[in-house]
C-alpha cells in the first residue's frame, strides 16, 4: 500500500486553500540570488526554511504513521499516458477508518447511549446530581467547558471553513454524521478515564488514556500489561506532538491568518508582520504556562465565553437575514454529500474530509477530553461518561453547523479571494452582516485569537500530563518552553504545512485509545448498564431541583 500524506491520498483536484509556500522564492538561504532575481528578505527566508524542515517532518511521519486502505474500484479523474481513464480504489487513510469504525462500535455497543442518555446528561450538568463530598477538583459542569474549551475555537471557525472550501457543501454533513457517534466514543473514553484516575498526594487527581490504559489493560489479563504500557506511552507521545500542533501550531496559524486578513496584510511586509505576532502570542502563552501569571488566565476565562457568544450571535443574525436560502442550504449540503462536484474527487473524498475535520474540532475518539474529566467530582465514572458525550454536540452538531450555514449562505466558501483559507473564508462571510459588516472582521479577529489563545493553555495542560507521564513533572519545563516555540513557528508558514503536521499527531492519538478502549469495552458496558439501571429503577435520587 502506498505510505503518503492525509490529503495526498484522496487523489483530490488542488483545493483552493492556497499554498503561500508556492509563492515564496526557490531560492535557498545562504545562497546569493543571480542579479535577474529578487532577493529574498530575511523575513521571507526564515519563514521558508522552517516551513522546508517542517514539511520534510511531515513527509518522514507519513510514512511511519498512514498508510492507506483501499476500497473498490473507480475511473481516475485524472487519464493515464495514452489518455484513457484508470481504474483505481478511493484510497482512505487507515487511521480515519479506524476512528469511525471505533466510534460506530462504542455507539452500538452501548445500546445508543448518546441518544437515550440525553437529557440525563444535561440535568448532571445542570447540577442535579451533584454531591459535593465527592472525590474530585471540578464539577461536572466545569469539567464540560473545560473540554470545550480546547475544542470550541478555531476548529468551529476555521476548520468548517477549510472543510468546505476543499470539500464542498456535503463535507459538512459528514463531519455531522461521525459527531454523533462520536458522542458514544467520548462517552467510552471519559468513563474510563473516571474508572482508572489517581489520586496525588496533594489531592490532585490525575487521569486520562495513559492511566486507564496501562492499568485498565493489566487488568483485564496480566499478560496485557505489557501491550497497556506500550500503548499508553503510545499515546503520550501523540498527545505531545497533537498538542504541538492542532493545540497550537495551527491555532496560532490561523489567529494570524485572521489578523492578517482583517488588517489587509499581505505583500513583503507579510513575513515580518507574521513573526512580530508570532513573538507577542507566544510571549502571552509564556506569561501564563511559565510565568504563572493567573490574572491572565482569569481574565481569558472571563472574556472568551463573552466572545463566543458574540460569535454565536453574529451567525445567528446572518443566518436570520438569509432565512429564506435555509431550505436550498440543507438541500445543497446533503445532494453534495451524496453527489459531490467530480473535481472534489467522488463522495469517498468529501467524506474522508468531512471526518477528517469532525475529529480534529471535537477531538471524539482521541482521548483528550478524558484527561480533563477525569478531574470531575463524582464517585460514579458513567455519569462524567455521559455529561461529555454533550461535548461533540455542542461542539460540531450546533457551532460548527452555524459556521458551516454561514460560509455556505453567504457564498464565502467560493466567491472569498483565492488566496485566502480557514479563518479568512469566515471573516469574509461576516462581511454580510448588515449595517456592521465592514468594521466587523475586527472584531471577530479578536474573538479568533481569543479562542486560539485559550485552545492553546487548555492543549498545554493536556501535552503537560502526557510530558508528565513519561519524564516526569521536574522535566515539564522542557516541555513548556518547546510548547512556546512552537507557537511562534505555526504563526509563520504556511496553513498547508501546519494543517498535515497538526492531523498527522492529533489523529494518531486515536490508534492507542480506540484500540485500549475496543480490548476494555467489555469492562465499560458493564459499568454502564448498571448506573443504567440503577438510574431506571429510580435508586439515583436528585440531590437539587436544578
């Protein structure tokens, strides 16, 4: 089987996000430039050389981690020398078809869980069963937003943007499609989380797929132990390497490329402007994970729901303004999810991308969000099982399906510049709100990079517990300052070079945890069905009136 990229592998027509590094000058730094050529500035050359090392990384890590399943046949797009069509299958990257097909198993396996525990997830959160005496640092609600918080951000506005604009309006429903099953797959995840948390000396609690995979394994059969080390250190080094990059190199990417396109930047001054931010977001990250500043994170904390709601508001106005075109919108997204423009490469390709961003936004499958609660309040792992499988609902099935309304009722997705992508194909869309329209890409400008900002703190905590892990919490400083640098360098190449790098560590992660939580599904259902019927049997009394 061919070893290639993700997007490499779906023999797609060039998508119209544009590869800025296509533009940039062939020349190598350190090489004078012959007198008939431009010379390429400083800026412009360093910008070059790290997105040349970081796509040589990519294209190592490719090989090493996908590989592609092939299914049926079909005619190219593309004709062979002689001009006649060649049968090949649509190729799809074994890790996303391992990640549906765990999410669709967990869904299944657990009776539909997502759908019948519903409305009992919401009254946890609201607080219904909350008993404070509980072993744990969070709330059930807290807990939540917690997690949300590194998913609620650029994947909602850039990453539906991208999704349409490669795959068009049907990728859309795709990304649908695997959030509701992976609402089960977060439930598995989390409830294993709570089953095999630690509890620290100083009352801390730790938890999350490196825990409930050495010992969740070991103890299913001793012999297993071995197979739960290895994956849970698996793991650790994706979560590392996702946190490096979707939790950070693509955040702070696209909070440029916002800034970028609501201050018209672009031209020579590009480059330099891109390593000035990239030196005061990263210094920003700094103050908070090193410095400790905590008025910081405390005011973050307080302005970006504002700023999401802001955010919510503004769709919702656009959307109400285009209310007629709702009806032509739905039927344009699902007769494109089936009947997709050939030059996309067939449904097979809009779906793999549909999925592809879905996992990426609500990070379902991955393990992530069990890190964060695991630190819930509750002697009863199935509840925080059930309060997160809101968190891809929330996250995919309403936000990011308002930003996909946006891009897709306003035409952004094709009439925005070609050589614009993700955040900017958003900020074009808003452009129609009427009457507010031209001032206020500033202001969701600020509202990206808020959301970048915070992604990239709560994505820290998470890359801290898998440094943790391994080398322990002396060594986090290193970590830490890795963490810093990284920031600075997804602020200035290219979107391509960060889109392969940050798929590539995030998706991974979910080869240990879907293939621990497969081995330890058994454990999970019957957990499940006893909270289950002890809820039923009306054994689980409400402690509040919430």
């Amino acid at each position: 089987m061919s070893m290639m990229l993700v997007f490499s592998s779906l023999s797609l027509a060039q998508p119209a996000v544009a590869d800025e590094s296509s533009n940039m000058p062939t020349e190598q730094v350190g090489i004078p430039a012959e007198d008939n050529q431009p010379r390429e500035g400083s800026a412009e050359a360093l910008n070059h050389w790290l997105d040349d090392k970081l796509s040589r990384i990519n294209g190592v890590l490719a090989q090493v981690l996908f590989w592609d399943v092939t299914f049926g046949q079909l005619k190219s797009l593309v004709p062979d020398a002689q001009g006649q069509p060649v049968l090949q299958g649509p190729e799809i990257p074994f890790v996303i078809a391992f990640l549906v097909f765990g999410a669709v198993f967990f869904t299944f396996w657990h009776g539909l869980i997502n759908i019948r525990a519903f409305k009992h997830a919401i009254d946890v959160v609201r607080g219904k069963f909350d008993r404070p005496e509980d072993v744990g640092e969070i709330t059930h609600f807290r807990a939540l937003t917690s997690a949300l918080s590194a998913t609620v951000g650029l994947g909602n506005i850039a990453g539906v943007a991208i999704a349409v604009r490669m795959g068009g309006p049907g990728a859309v429903f795709w990304m649908m499609i695997l959030a509701v099953f992976g609402m089960t797959a977060k439930f598995h995840e989390c409830t294993l989380a709570q089953m095999f948390r630690r509890r620290n000396a100083d009352g801390s609690i730790s938890g999350g797929p490196m825990f409930y995979l050495h010992e969740g394994l070991r103890q299913v059969h001793p012999l297993l132990g071995g197979l739960g080390k290895f994956l849970a250190i698996l793991f650790a080094v994706m979560c590392i390497g996702g946190a490096l990059g979707g939790g950070n190199m693509f955040q702070a990417n696209q909070s440029f490329e916002a800034f970028a396109s609501a201050f018209k930047i672009s031209g020579e001054s590009r480059a330099l402007v891109s390593q000035g931010f990239g030196i005061i977001m990263a210094g920003l990250v700094a103050a908070v994970i090193i410095g400790g500043i905590k008025r910081i994170g405390a005011a973050t904390s307080r302005i970006v729901p504002s700023m999401c709601g802001l955010y919510v508001l503004a769709s919702v106005i656009i959307i109400a303004v285009n209310f007629r075109e709702i009806p032509n919108v739905i039927v344009l997204i699902f007769n494109s999810a089936f009947n997709p423009d050939a030059a996309l490469g067939g449904v097979i390709a809009v779906m793999i991308i549909g999925f592809q961003r879905a996992a990426f936004s609500n990070e379902a499958g991955l393990g992530s969000a069990a890190i964060a609660h695991a630190a819930a309040k509750t002697e009863e792992p199935v509840r925080e099982g059930i309060v997160s499988l809101l968190g891809p609902f929330i996250d995919t099935i309403v936000i990011c399906a308002m930003t996909a309304m946006v891009v897709i009722i306003t035409g952004a997705y094709k009439d925005a510049p070609a050589n614009v992508s993700g955040s900017a194909v958003t900020m074009h869309a808003f452009q129609e709100l009427p009457g507010i329209g031209e001032w206020f890409p500033y202001i969701l400008s600020i509202c990206i990079i808020l959301f970048a900002f915070s992604t990239m703190i709560s994505w820290c905590y998470y890359g801290e517990r898998a440094w943790d892990s391994l080398f322990g919490n002396r060594s986090v400083i290193i970590f830490r300052i890795l963490f810093v640098v990284a920031v600075f360098i997804g602020a200035v190449i290219p979107l391509k070079a960060v889109l392969n790098f940050s798929d590539l560590m995030i998706l991974c992660m979910a080869f240990p945890n879907i293939l621990g939580g497969l081995i330890l599904a058994p454990m999970v259902k019957e957990k499940a069905k006893d909270y289950w019927t002890r809820y039923k049997s009306g054994q689980m009394k409400p402690t509040s009136n919430a």
